[in-house]
C-alpha cells in the first residue's frame, strides 16, 4: 500500500472512532495524534536503515510539534490512532497492532534498564484511556480495553476490561454479543459507539438491549419469510428502508433554535 492510500486510510479511520470529526481537510491539518503517526513513519524508516541519530533528531521534532513521543524503534500497525495526543509516550520496543486507539496522558513504558524487550505488545483493536500507563513487556490481548487512569503490570487477555492501580480485570468481552449488536446497529442504521456488555452507562445498555432483542426478532422474522416464500408466497423481498440520521439532526438543531428563541423572549422582571 502506498504512503497516499495509507495517510487515506488513517483519516478515514478517524471518523469511526471521534464523533467530533467533520471532514477529511479538517482531520488532515488539525489532528496531531495523526500528525504524530506520519512522522513516527519516516523516523522509523530511518531507524531500519540504521541512520539512527537522523531518525531521533525526526521523533524530536515530531514530539516539539505534537506532543507526543514515539520512540523510532517502535513498532505500529495500521489505522493506529491517538486522540487529542498530548503527553502520550510509546517505548523503544512496544509494539502496536491494527485498529489501536490511545488517548492523552498514555504512557506504553519499560519497568527495566536491560536491553531487549522491555515495553508492552498491544493485539488489535486495543483502546487504552486517558493517563493510563502499561509498563513492562506484558501482551494487552486484542480488543482489550484499559480504562483512564489504570496502571497495568500484567497481561490482558483478548477482549478484557482492565481498571484501577494495579490493573485488574472487571469485565470479559462477549464477542458474540457485541459482533451482532454492531451487524443490527449497521442494519438499521444505528452508531453502535460504546454499545457493549461492560458499559456501565444505563443508555448505552439499554440501546444494547434493544438491538440483542432486534437480533433475535430478525431471526424469527427471517425463518417466517422462508417458511411462507417455500409455501407459494412472495414476502419479505422489499430491502429495509433507509434511516437518514440527518432528519433527526435537523429536528434536533430546529428544536435547539427554538428553546433559544423562547429564552430569548423570556424576561425575567414577570
């Protein structure tokens, strides 16, 4: 894959993860965690060819610009993504996986002054929260979640919630579960964001209960359509309607628009 496709890629895998996120020009110019990503590339580059100290002299720069420091030996996979960035730091010999997500204050660092591996091994899909450190050569297992905060000093297991000082688990993903939540919510045109069984936000369960019933009513409308077509009928043919989430934005902003018209006429000497 060429630089273009993948510099493409990242900032498209922006808008799946930062709801604030308006359009591609915007995320180009004025989101340092990609910014800081890009240059991490080149520097890396430059560690492999072994020109060393020119590879330094580029992280330094990147870290003077964006406030994030990756060192150039680092290892990272693709649609990695840093948001808002700052005081972010990644050891020499962490290692980064696909479709990872850091956000500010994060430290990936080493807990020994002996050569070799001494950082964190991040799987896929790792989301790892505000000022949280992961120390030490541990493996954070693929979709992984570390909250804000946590100190990790031992090994994740793929799909595990871990939280606190030192780092414990609370919560095992079901990957069954949210794999179908995300296909309903696709199917219906719904942003399933942070829909999951660990969430502790009442909403957001809820909205999970209503697409694992979705799921299980789909399926029985399903094998009813099969059953009628088999007999002779013609049902179940016609493709769901769109759901255009413009039209409640618009309700939204118009309804906004007019609470602050009735603020505006509201006097408080009545």
């Amino acid at each position: 894959m060429g630089i273009l496709q993948r510099i493409k890629e990242d900032i498209n895998s922006v808008f799946d993860r930062d709801p604030a996120a308006r359009n591609a020009f915007e995320v180009f110019t004025s989101y340092p965690g990609l910014h800081a990503v890009w240059w991490h590339r080149l520097a890396h580059w430059l560690w492999q060819k072994e020109a060393k100290w020119l590879a330094r002299a580029c992280s330094n720069l990147s870290r003077f610009l964006t406030g994030i420091e990756i060192h150039p030996g680092a290892k990272i996979g693709r649609r990695f993504f840093i948001d808002h960035g700052m005081g972010v730091v990644i050891g020499e010999t962490a290692e980064i996986g696909d479709d990872c997500t850091l956000y500010h204050g994060v430290t990936l660092g080493g807990t020994s002054w002996k050569a070799g591996k001494r950082h964190p091994t991040l799987g896929n899909g790792v989301v790892i929260g505000a000022g949280a450190k992961v120390l030490g050569p541990l493996l954070i297992g693929n979709n992984a979640r570390i909250g804000s905060n946590a100190v990790v000093v031992k090994d994740v297991p793929d799909g595990a919630t871990a939280v606190g000082i030192p780092g414990r688990i609370v919560a095992q993903q079901d990957f069954q579960t949210s794999e179908q939540r995300q296909l309903m919510a696709q199917k219906y045109g719904f942003d399933a964001y942070a829909v999951s069984q660990d969430n502790p936000d009442p909403v957001a369960k809820a909205i999970g209960a209503l697409l694992d019933h979705l799921h299980v009513v789909d399926g029985k409308v399903n094998s009813l359509c099969h059953a009628i077509n088999d007999l002779g009928g013609d049902v179940c043919e016609k493709k769901l309607p769109d759901i255009d989430l413009q039209e409640f934005a618009s309700d939204e902003q118009e309804a906004a628009e007019k609470r602050q018209r009735d603020l505006d006429r509201f006097d408080p000497s009545i």
